[in-house]
C-alpha cells in the first residue's frame, strides 16, 4: 500500500466516524430536548421550583424577623436600610406600618393589591397587568413584613426592552410558556405542595413543545454539521469522480443526490427537525416555497455551497483536452454562465435581506440577535459559493486555450450585453453592473496562466472576498435604506389618520351598555353630599368593568358633570363649567361620527382623540334630581413625548418600527406648523420645508417622507441619514465572514500544492514577524482607545448629570419655594411643570416625598404601565434619607435597558428636606451605547483597511530591506569570472550596508585575481597562437624553399624547360604567398578591434537573409519566433552584426553535420530596451572542457579552421554594447543567447 492510499483510507475512516459521532450527538440532543421540554414536564419543574422558592422567601421572612426582634422592634428605619444582605436578594422585601410600606429592598414594580390577603402564605396575581407572584406575608404589631418573587411577568405592550413571561429563576423552558388562571384549551395545571392547581400553563407554539432559542441553535449546529459530513462522504463516493470523461455525470449525481436529502427533509418534517420551531417561522425570514423559513434558508445555501465546492473540485479535473465542441461556442456559453451566476448572487442576496424581518442595521451593533447572524452567516455562505464558482468557471475558460486579449474581447461583449439589459429594464440592482466589472478585472489580472488562477489564492481571493463584501455592504444598506423608507411612509400614514374604525365600532355596543346599566344610574341617584366619592365609584367601575385589552391602549378620563359642576384646567388653574367646557370643544373642533354622541377631536396633535357624550336623565329629574352628563376622553397619542422612556414604551405588536424614537415628527395645517416633535428644526411654514410635489426630500442630514391627508393635514416623518461610518460598518464583518472559512477551503482543497509553494525563508519569518506585531498593537491600542474614550465619555457624563441635577433643582426651587407640593391639588400642576423641564433639559423628571413614594413625574407612564414601582430606589433613598447626602449617583435599569439616575435633595428656604429630585438618565445612556458601538464599528472597518496597507507596506518594504540580500543572492548566482561582476550600490552605513562593502571588495579581489588568471591565460594563449603562427607560417615556406631550390637547380643545369618551370614555380609562390596573407589577415582581424559603424538595422531582415543563406541544407530545419514580425531595429555596424550571427549559424550548421532532422530554432523578443537573441541547435554539443575554451582564440572543435571565429563574435558583441552566453549539453545541442541594446 502505498502512501496517498494509506492517507485516503485514514481520511475515509474520519469521515465515516465524524459523520457518525455528529448524528450521535445530534438525535441524542434532540431526544433530550423532546423529554425536558415536554408540558407535563415544564409544568412539574415548575412545581418544584415554586416549592423551593417558596422555602427560599420564608426562609428569608423568618430570618428578618429574627433580626427585628433581636433590635426590639423597629425604632429607626437606618436598622433595615444598613441591611446589605437585602439589596443582593433577588426576592422583593417589604416592612409596612399601617399598611403603609416604610421599608423595600428593591424598586421593581410590585402591586399593594397582593399584600392583603390574611393567609400566610399565598400564590397571587395582579389584576392590572396579569403578573403573577410569590407571596410569603408575617405581621408582627402594627408592622407587616413581606416577601415576594416575581414568577410570570405581563404588560399591555411589547418591546425587545420588556420582558413577557415566566421570570429568569424559573428556567428557560417556562420563558416558552403562557401563563393561565383556568384551564382551558391545552392547558398543564402547575400544583402547589399541597397538590392544588396554582396556574396552567399553555404553550406559545402550535404544536404545544417549544424550544429556546439557545438549545435550537445548538441542534440546528449540529444538523448543519451533519450534513456537511453526508455532502463530503456523497463527493467521496462518486464513481469515477478523479476520471475526465465523467465530470458531467458526477455532477448530475451529485446534485440530485443532495437535492433529494433536502427534499427528503421536508417530508420527514418533524422526524428529522422541530420545522414548527421558531427558527422555522416565517415571520423572521419567508421568500416563497423554496425558501419558506430561515432555517429552509440556511439548509439550501449550505447544500447550494457544497454543490459548488463539488463542481470546483470535478471542473479543475477537467482540463479541455476532450473538447468535441467548438471551443468558441464553449467558451461564450461558459462566459454567460459567469456573468448569469453574479446576477444571480445579486439577487438572491438582495432578496435574503429584504425579505427578512430581524434586525440588520448595523448602527446599533448590540441589538442583532442570533437569527440576525443568521442572516448574515447566509449572504457569506452564499457569496462563499458564487466565489467558488466563479473560480472554477473561469479555470475551465481559461483551459480553453484562448489567448488574453481574445478572451478580454469575448467577456466585454458580454458584459456591455448584460449592462445594457440590466439599465434598460432596471429588473435588478443597477450595482450589478459595476460589480461585473470589478470581478473580471480581477480574474485577467491574475490569469497570466492557468497556474496563476489555481496557485495565486491569496491575492486572488483576497481580491473577490474584499468586491464581495463591498456587494453585501451595498445592498445591506441599500435595503435598509430602502425598509427605512416604507417604515416612515407607513408611520406617516398612520399618523394622518385620525380616527379608529374598530374603536368606533366597539364603542356603539359599549354605549348601549352604559345607558342600561343599572350599577350607574343607581350611583348618579345618590346623595349630592356624597358626589365625589360616588364619582370616584363610577369611575372605578367603569374601568374594571368596560375598558377592555383594546381600550387600554387609550388614555380615558371620565369626568362626570351637572349643570353647576366646575372643571378645573391645569396647569393654568383656571376654572370653566364642566358642561359648557365640553359643549364648546365640539362645536370648535368636534367632528360626528357614525355615533351618536361619539365626537372626534382636531387635537392638532398626531393621535386620535375621542370624545364621548353620555347624558343620564334630564332637567325634570325623570332619573336623578337633575340632569348629569357623562364625558369620555380617549385619547391615543402615537409617539412617546420627550426624551428619556420613549423607546421602553414602543408597542412593537402595533406595527411601529423599533426606529421610531429615532423619528421626528411635523403636522402643517394649512401650510403652517400646527406640532412638532423629535430633534429636527421644522420651518413654521410648509413651503420652506418643500416644494408642492414631493413626497420625499433629504435635507440637513434627515431623509424627510411627506403624506397629505385628505383634511389638508400634511404630516412629515424625518429620520437621520445614516453616516459613512455605519453605511461602511458591514464591511469589515462580511469580509472575515467569507475570508476565514473561504481561506480555509481554498487551502484544503488544494494542500499539497501549497505546502509545495510554501517556503519559510528569512523574508518570510521578518514579515510574519513585522505584521504580527503590528495587528497586535492595533488591537491593543482600540481595546485602550475604547476603554479610554468609554471612560471619558462616562466622567464627562458623570459631570453633565450633576450640572443639570443642578440646573433642575434651582428651576424647581425658584416654582415651587412658596409651595406645599405634598397637596394633592397640584398633582397636575407638578405634572405639567416637570413635563415643562424635561422638555427643556432634555430628560425625565421625578419627584419623591420623604417616604421615598412618587409625589409627581414628567412621565407616568413608566410606572402606570408597571415597569417600575413608585417608590424611590431602596438605595438612593438610603442614601438622602438614612445618610443625608446631597447628591447620589448610580446605574439602574428597567428591563433589560440600564441607565444613570441621579438623586438630589429639594428644600424649602429654611434648608428643609421636603422631597428628592430623581432625574433618569435614560437618553443620555442611550447616546452612550450607539456612539460606542459606532466607535468599534469605524475602528473594526479602520483596522482591516489598515491591516491591508500594513501588509502590503510590510511586503513591500520587506523586499526593499532585503534587498541587498536578494541582490547579493542574484549576484552571487550570476558571478562569472570570465567577465566583469557588477557591484551592488547600498548608501546606508547600517549592517547590511557594511555586508554590501564586504561583498564588493570581495568582487574587486575576484577580479584583481580572474585578471591575473586571465592575463595568465592571455598569454599562454597568445603563446599558444605564436606557435600556431609559426606552424602555418612554416607550412608554406617549406613548399616555396623547395621550389626555389629545385628552380635555382634547374637554371644551373640550363634545363631546356626552364621557362615552363619558372611559370610553375611562381604560381606555387603566389598561392603560398596568399595563403601567408590570408593567415596575417585573420589574425591581424582577431587582434585588432574594429572600427564601428552604427547604422539603423532591420534584425529581423537580417536574420532572414541570412537564414535563405544557410538555408540549403536538407537534413536541417530553420524554426523562428520573432516577437514582431515585421522589424526589430537596432543601432549597430551592420559587417560586425553580419560576421556575428553568420559565424554562430555557420557553427550551429556545422555542429549538425550530416545527422537528420537538424533544427535550428531562433527567437527574438524585446525585453524592456534590450533585445534577446536565442539561437539553439540540436547538434553534438560540447564537453565541459571544450565549453570552458569556446571563447579562446586558436580554440576550434573542428578538424579544419584556425579557432578564432567565435573569439570574435564574442568581442564584436561587447563592442556592440552587448552581452553574450551559452548553453550546451553534449549530445544534446547548444544554445547562444545574446542581448543586444534597442534602437
């Protein structure tokens, strides 16, 4: 077995095992999930839990006592606020004197109602709200002492602020539940120790078994894990998957196979996941029947992710080579299918946001939710996918075998096809078009071959994952903008309707019933001396028995009125008669309804103001003694006044956006400001503010949506424009989103490959370490730029709270100085005058009696809605009552909501405490919040733009570092002795400059001692060519001695041929005499430089013409490749350029000799402006030795010749500004490359 078998079998055997361990842990956490969250098993927990904080609170009871005893009783209230230990339960203490409380331990809402019954211990609810609590009650003298705990929390309206349910101590499976006082429809009795029924609960869903949120994550985790390991086993398993010609099936294959696992899924419904959980509800994410839910959301793009990871991975298997088709048919289709998968992501992507209903604003990071990272988690996971994809589209593009710029062409027809379409018919985002042309840029920037595209994955990926986050981020904004809007216009249309159809219609049956009830009519024929108790009796029974879950959504005032009655206006104080009062609010603002006596108010206010007119008997006294009339107001306001609260008080089940304390409100009548609310500066007339027409503007930094009625009211809704920041904010998130796991895969997909490319070299190990520290000091210094300006901000807010506490109190003491504000008539009045400051000092205001109970507030809501108790904080009061402070500072919280309150002591002008000043500082926190979170969003943003630069600066100066180094390196590989080394120029004196020094005089050594090995060589050669001179000048002298000698004996013998041997005898001179000048000329040529001449040369001419020369060979081929067809010119003598290239092709004719298929190949290509020369032959090549000489002078490897012919060439080259060497393999052949300088 060999070793990739034995690494594919270990392989195999983890992917069977993991994939089996993961359905393991999978079904057993759902198995428990089913046998912990049955109702029958919440409902036995929650039995249990009851008991044992029932045991907790008695417990604590008995304990208090004991310590109350232990001091005689309670003579000082300092003995139970010094009790530390009670401010650290999380059960409600209370001491109350005369059914007065004295003493409580913490200011959560808590009702007086449920400390009445006599029982000593008692499971009660709150009729007011429906909150339920635990009750353990001891009296002790005139004292009471109580314990109580919140189980199940209620309110009349919802918010992510608020908590609805069972409280936090009684598990996260109760929180799922509802809680009932009766037993109807599926309903679980919880039992009390004594086995009687205390509630039924009911659950939330349809199928009766909810689940939190936290153990669906898990499971669904472990889903998402499991079937990754089924998609990895399925690809392995592929018959054929590493062959060619089955790249097609396997695909197919592959993806119906997954199809079917999802389409199998559904089917088996609850068999395989709680698909009725809330993870599946549409209500979070819906887009058809594809895409029903998020957790269908997350499903598909998981199986749509691992079909592209399949494809990539069988597509770069896939290299061309079995092409059938016509590869330009291929290769647009191929191209369509690139630019037809980015219009897809876009709208896929698109229509993931939008049609999603968690938050995906990014200007309040804290508030995304789990399914919000959802969301998110799928625009990657898809993005992830398209990448993939992409990649491997263009590998198969690529494959194809065109060249650059013909492929350039074919996607710019594409593109310009697309973008018209896309413009034309608007049927997609029109930032499609753009993104198309950043992706194929990117792709033919690194398509410089197929190797690029598969091994440059960092820069590559780096480059698609950077275009894809600025994509998401795009469309991320634009589809909040885009939800922004259609929010503000439903706002504004609910605010331009002033009236309430339902209402209307409840309201008739309600006043039918109000004219026959007995109860009522009865209580008018009492006694005129008893009237304001009888009007209270009227008024208490009217609310418990009339005022229904809708009507409590109004504020109601019942005023009750006869013809002498007065009504007292605040704050004012001014006094009318009741009925005249009313009877001229409707005839100056008054509109009829379908109702009879039912009235809507023009308040000028945005929300719906009702007045209601009952009138019982009349003036003969047919019922009463005289006539009394019954005024209803209902008044809805829209909007939360002021600052501080709004955002607690928001009832999200009513349609408004949780924006909506971000809005600014404006109603123009009659082109003129009628009310405003919010930040926004609204002109006091319309036509300031906009030009008739427009239903949108965006001015001063406020995008403003404007609805006209059909009354002539014309309502604004303004919201602040988002900042660059926050549109930048998705940024940073996207992109680690998709790099990490998008790196991880392009790494394991190909491992081998890059481990191979990977090497840790010295410019590696200063890099890593140079950009480690550096990220390192960037997260150091915005965790300390965070914690310093969190800190800042806090000190300076400290300050500002104090200063206003400050402001508040003077304002108040200069109203109220001469004032008994213990009176009960000015309630109203201190309503209105707080109301008044918070407005002005821009917060809540409430103030407190020295019992610490609430006298007056600028917002009851807050405690009417039973959010928080109307007592004062237990410690603040400590801290102004027990210890005397002048000023207490601390956080408190409301929800899940924290905020500053600060205390102050008010007193009269003798220095008398006569109540504390409490202002919440809700508003400011709130500032606090999105400000940081804004901060760590910019700052997550700054630090990978910053990151990126530093890379790259890092990278780049990292290489300018070392480049000595790198020079020396090239240098050293380079050195020849046979020519003159370059030295390496380095001003810097530091290390590497002293290193640069050494190195040159190490080169000047090198060449001082090739000169002398040269010179050594020089004149053995020179030595060599004096004998070898004298050779082939002695070779002709013996010839012609001889024949002067055999003519001179000739002339002596007076031959009679004499004539005939004189003309012999010179012609044998004559050529022995050429021969010596031809032998004087050659080496006369070689010794002496030439003279020369430079003229403007056509190469590629010349080389041609040389070539038809040599040409008349039939065993050799000429092969050429000339980078420009038509001419190179160069400036040079055109007799040295000629004796140059006919000496080398002559060489490489001769070194081919008679063998066949001879090549001679000769390229030339420009390089910057130099030209390179390649001329390589497939001849016999030369030895080590002879490749050492082949410069030398009288060195040849031929039988004939005198060896000085490429000992020219070489200094006609040098002449010519050139440079020249070789190549050769005995054998094999030899290859000149010469370079030579551009014209």
């Amino acid at each position: 077995m060999n070793l990739t078998s034995f690494f594919g079998k270990i392989i195999r055997s983890v992917l069977f095992w993991s994939f089996l361990l993961t359905g393991l842990v999978y079904f057993s956490l759902r198995l428990f999930l089913l046998h912990e969250n049955t109702p029958v098993k919440v409902a036995k927990d929650l039995s249990q839990k009851l008991e044992r904080r029932s045991s907790e609170a008695v417990n604590i009871k008995i304990d208090l006592i004991e310590k109350i005893q232990k001091q005689n009783g309670i003579s000082s209230l300092d003995i139970l606020f010094e009790l530390e230990e009670l401010y650290e339960i999380d059960f409600f203490v209370g001491v109350l004197k005369n059914e007065k409380i004295i003493f409580w331990n913490h200011s959560d809402y808590f009702s007086e109602e449920l400390i009445q019954p006599n029982d000593t211990s008692s499971f009660a609810f709150d009729k007011t709200t429906g909150s339920a609590f635990l009750l353990e009650s001891e009296t002790i003298g005139e004292f009471k002492i109580i314990v109580m705990d919140l189980v199940y929390e209620n309110h009349t309206f919802s918010n992510d602020h608020i908590n609805i349910g069972f409280a936090p101590e009684y598990g996260s499976y109760a929180d799922l539940y509802l809680l009932k006082l009766d037993s109807s429809g599926v309903s679980y009795p919880v039992l009390s120790k004594y086995g009687k029924p205390l509630f039924y609960i009911q659950s939330k869903t349809a199928n009766g078994i909810p689940f939190p949120s936290f153990y669906l994550i898990y499971l669904f985790l472990a889903l998402l894990l499991l079937l990754a390991f089924a998609y990895v086993i399925l690809y392995r398993i592929l018959p054929g998957r590493n062959k060619i010609n089955s790249v097609g099936l396997n695909t197919l294959i592959f993806v119906v196979a997954i199809v079917l696992i999802q389409t199998a899924m559904r089917i088996a419904g609850p068999g395989v996941f709680f698909f009725d959980s809330e993870l599946f509800d549409p209500m979070a994410f819906s887009s058809g029947i594809l895409l029903p839910s998020l957790g269908f959301l997350l499903l598909h793009v998981e199986a749509f992710l691992a079909i592209a990871l399949a494809l990539y991975n069988l597509w770069i298997k896939d290299n061309g080579t079995n092409l059938t088709s016509s590869r330009l048919l291929r290769t647009i289709f191929y191209v369509f299918a690139f630019f037809i998968l980015l219009v897809i992501q876009v709208y896929v992507v698109e229509n993931i946001f939008y049609q999603t209903s968690v938050p995906l604003t990014f200007s309040k990071f804290f508030m995304h939710n789990a399914w919000s990272y959802a969301v998110f988690g799928s625009a990657a996971m898809f993005s992830i996918a398209t990448i993939v994809l992409l990649r491997g589209l263009f590998t198969k593009i690529t494959y194809l075998g065109f060249k650059k710029p013909v492929l350039f062409l074919i996607f710019l027809g594409v593109f310009v096809f697309l973008s018209v379409l896309i413009y034309l018919f608007k049927a997609i985002n029109i930032a499609l078009i753009p993104f198309m042309a950043a992706i194929i840029l990117i792709f033919f920037f690194h398509s410089r071959s197929i190797q690029n595209i598969r091994n440059q994955f960092i820069t590559l990926s780096i480059s698609l994952f950077f275009v894809f986050s600025a994509l998401l981020t795009y469309l991320i904004f634009t589809t909040n903008k885009l939800k922004s809007e259609q929010s503000q216009q439903l706002t504004a249309l609910q605010l331009s309707t002033n009236n309430d159809p339902l209402f209307e219609f409840l309201w008739s049956e309600t006043e039918k019933q109000l004219r026959n009830d007995t109860v009522i009519q009865s209580r008018i024929l009492l006694s005129e001396n008893d009237k304001s108790i009888v009007d209270q009796q009227i008024k208490d029974y009217f609310f418990s028995k009339y005022v229904s879950d809708y009507y409590k959504k109004y504020d109601i005032e019942l005023t009750i009125c006869n013809s002498t009655s007065e009504l007292l206006i605040q704050p004012e104080n001014l006094s009318f008669n009741c009925e005249s009062y009313f009877n001229e609010m409707v005839r100056e603002r008054g509109t009829n309804t379908n109702i009879k006596g039912l009235y809507l108010i023009d308040d000028d206010i945005q929300g719906v103001y009702y007045l209601a007119i009952i009138p019982f008997g009349d003036s003969s006294g047919a019922i009463s003694r005289e006539h009394t009339t019954l005024y209803f107001e209902f008044y809805f306001k829209y909007i939360p006044e002021g600052l501080g609260y709004p955002e607690l008080l928001i009832d999200e089940r009513k349609g408004f956006s949780k924006e909506i304390t971000n809005y600014s409100f404006a109603t123009y009548k009659d082109s003129v400001l009628i009310y405003k609310s919010g930040n926004y500066l609204y002109p006091s007339n319309y036509y300031q503010f906009n030009s008739p027409g427009k239903s949108k503007v965006v001015s001063n930094n406020f995008s403003h949506i404007i609805h006209k009625s059909e009354n002539g009211k014309i309502v604004v809704v303004s919201l602040p424009v988002k900042s660059l920041a926050i549109a930048l904010a998705p940024f940073a998130f996207f992109f680690l989103l998709m790099a990490i796991p998008g790196f991880a895969f392009f790494l394991l997909s190909d491992i081998r490959n890059y481990l191979k490319q990977l090497r840790i070299t010295f410019r590696f190990k200063l890099q890593i370490l140079i950009i480690s520290s550096l990220l390192l000091s960037f997260i150091i210094i915005g965790f300390s730029t965070v914690y310093y300006i969190t800190d800042v901000y806090n000190k300076k807010n400290d300050d500002f709270l104090f200063e206003k506490t400050q402001s508040i109190l003077i304002e108040l003491e200069h109203k109220l100085k001469n004032e008994d504000i213990s009176r009960a008539e000015l309630q109203d009045y201190l309503h209105q005058l707080l109301l008044k400051f918070s407005l002005v000092f821009f917060s809540d205001i409430n103030l407190y009696d020295l019992n610490g109970r609430l006298l007056a507030s600028s917002r009851y809501d807050i405690f009417d809605q039973h959010l928080v108790s109307k007592q004062m904080n237990p410690q603040a009061y400590r801290a102004m009552f027990i210890e005397d402070k002048l000023y207490f500072k601390h956080e408190e919280q409301i929800g899940d909501s924290r905020y500053l309150s600060s205390y102050i002591p008010f007193k009269s002008e003798k220095g008398d405490v006569l109540a504390y000043i409490n202002l919440p500082y809700f508003a400011r926190e709130s500032e606090i919040r999105n400000e940081i979170s804004s901060l760590i969003l910019t700052y997550i943003n700054l630090f990978l733009v910053i990151s990126g630069v530093v890379v790259f600066l890092v990278l780049l100066l990292s290489r300018r570092l070392l480049q000595p180094l790198q020079m020396i390196q090239d240098k050293m590989r380079s050195l020849r002795i046979d020519r003159v080394n370059e030295k390496i120029v380095w001003k810097s004196k530091d290390e590497l400059g002293q290193f640069v020094a050494q190195y040159n005089t190490l080169l000047d050594e090198l060449a001082e001692s090739a000169e002398r090995l040269a010179r050594s060589e020089r004149e053995s050669a020179w030595r060599e060519m004096a004998k070898q001179v004298a050779h082939e000048i002695k070779n002709p002298l013996t010839p012609m001695r001889l024949s002067v000698q055999y003519l001179l004996k000739a002339w002596n013998d007076e031959d009679p041929d004499i004539a005939k041997k004189i003309k012999n005898t010179s012609e044998t001179l004559i050529n022995q005499i050429d021969t010596l000048s031809s032998i004087a000329s050659a080496f006369s040529d070689f010794a002496r430089l030439p003279v020369s001449k430079p003229e403007k040369i056509n190469l590629i001419l010349l080389l041609n013409n040389l070539i038809v020369l040599f040409n008349n060979h039939p065993n050799i081929t000429f092969k050429t490749n000339f980078e420009h067809e038509a001419a190179i010119w160069i400036s040079t003598d055109q007799a040295n350029m000629n004796r140059i290239f006919t000496n080398l092709i002559k060489n490489s004719v001769q070194a081919i000799g008679e063998r066949q298929n001879g090549l001679i190949d000769i390229q030339v290509h420009a390089d910057n402006n130099r030209i390179n020369i390649i001329i390589k032959d497939n001849g016999k090549g030369m030895s080590s030795d002879e490749a050492r000489r082949v410069f030398t002078p009288n060195f040849t490897t031929k039988s004939s010749g005198m060896g000085i012919g490429l000992a020219m060439v070489h200094n006609l080259v040098t002449t010519s500004g050139g440079e020249i060497h070789f190549e050769t393999e005995q054998g094999s052949g030899t290859t000149f490359y010469l370079q030579l300088p551009l014209y």
